[in-house]
C-alpha cells in the first residue's frame, strides 16, 4: 500500500471539494471494497476523504411507497431495521447474509452501491425494485446506473447520499453463495411492484442485469412453474474457478424459482 493523504471533512460539501481538488482521490465509508484493493496495490488513491462524520447519510426514513436509507448505513444496520423489514423484508434479508459480521458491520449501502461489484447483492435489490440513486448532484434511475463491470452512470467525484426504494407488493432475494466470501455465485432478487414484475440477476454477468423473459413469464403466472423450460443464454456470463458459466446459467433459473416461492 502506497501513502496518501487523509482527510475528515465535516460536511457533504466540504467532502467534494476534496475530492474535486485532488486527481484521483477516493471518498472512503466502510472501506470494505477499497481498502482490499488498496492492499493489494491495485488502486493507489493519492487522498482518501472520509465519510464517517457527515450528518444525514446514516438514516433510515419510510416516507409513504418509498424507504430512503442513507449511504452510510452499514449492510447490519439495514438487516436489522425494524421499518426495512416492515416495509421491504426481501432487502433486511438480502442484508442479513452480506459477507460476514464483520463486512456487514463496517461495509455500507452506499459503497457498495457506488463500487458496483459484479457479485455484490445489493444491485440485485437496487435494481429489482426499481430504487433510485441519490447523489449530491442529482438523482439516477436503476435502470441506467449500471453500466459493466465495476462500471455506473456516477460522473468523477459525484457522491452517492442515499438509495430510495420503492416499496413493492411482494419481493424476494435468493443467493448461491461463494463459500469464502459469501458474495453471490448468482443471486436473483425478483418483485411484484406496482408498475410490474421486475427480476434482477447480480453474480452471473460483467453487472446486475434484468431478465425480461422470467419477468415475461411470472407475469402471466407468479409461480415457480411458471419459470419451467426457461434458459438463460451462458454467453455473456461469468465462468471462473466457481462456476463455469452453463452452470450459473442453471442457478439463474434454480436461484428465481426459490425467489418466487419465498415471495411476501
């Protein structure tokens, strides 16, 4: 690990500046995506400007359909909500089995949001209820936020503040865990939302992506059955030392089954 500098600002504001006036610093919440990396000299921020201080990014608000969790609450946080898992028990459960006690302690909505990790479980949520991304330059649909591989619609040293979700009807996450990391070989989250059935695969691709053909099928029918005979394409999919990539093709299909018939 190279030195850099590290800053503690005490407002939002005073946080984009820092970023803005140095070429190539890192905000810094949880730090469990960027302190890793950082280790392993794969990143060499020359500042790194923490988040732990700034008032507001750290709560939990369920304004009418919608719950607005702040960028800082951490993975344990949101498990243990008691408005999360009122209004949305899929995503308290999603949070619940992040990683680790220690990753869900220290790790954080907005981090892992901003960092777009190809396995990480909550662009699953994100995009399978349809959540908006609030940043303090404006507000990003889910639908376009993620781009590939590590790869979102934030522009340089815009700040993620908040995610707010929309909460649906009925929703549901399930997760073939990797066994060391906990992070999904391929998790599906699936959702009947009042604009439609939405199901978000995160694990098995460059990104999270959407699968017009299961939402096309539990459409016409919310069962398990309804996903029958169903494939998903293993050519643009992930194949590693885990899971070669006509097997997470299968989980894809295996893992939105179990989704569906946890639905509440």
């Amino acid at each position: 690990m190279k030195d850099f500098e590290f800053h503690r600002p005490a407002s939002i504001q005073d946080a984009v500046a820092l970023v803005a006036g140095t070429a190539g610093a890192k905000y810094l919440a949880g730090g469990q995506s960027l302190l890793p990396v950082m280790k392993l000299d794969l990143a060499e921020p020359p500042a790194l400007v923490s988040l732990a201080r700034l008032p507001g990014l750290a709560d939990i608000r369920v304004d009418g359909g919608t719950v607005a969790i702040g960028a800082l609450c951490t993975h344990d946080q949101v498990a243990r909500s008691a408005d999360v898992a009122k209004a949305i028990p899929a995503l308290a459960e999603l949070a619940s089995h992040i990683g680790d006690a220690q990753v869900r302690n220290r790790g954080t909505l907005g981090g892992s949001v901003a960092h777009a990790d190809p396995a990480a479980d909550y662009p699953a949520a994100v995009l399978g209820l349809g959540a908006t991304i609030v940043t303090d330059r404006g507000k990003h649909a889910a639908d376009t936020y993620f781009k590939g591989l590590f790869e979102t619609s934030l522009a340089e040293g815009e700040l993620v503040t908040a995610v707010h979700f929309p909460v649906p009807r009925r929703a549901a996450y399930a997760k073939f865990a990797h066994r060391a990391s906990k992070y999904a070989v391929v998790g599906v989250f699936v959702a009947e939302t009042a604009s439609g059935v939405r199901v978000a695969i995160t694990g098995a691709g460059a990104t999270v992506f959407r699968s017009a053909v299961m939402e096309a099928a539990l459409t016409t029918s919310m069962t398990p059955g309804a996903l029958d005979g169903i494939t998903v394409p293993a050519d643009e999919l992930n194949a590693d030392a885990e899971a070669s990539a006509e097997y997470r093709a299968h989980l894809c299909v295996v893992m939105a089954k179990r989704a569906v018939a946890a639905l509440r």
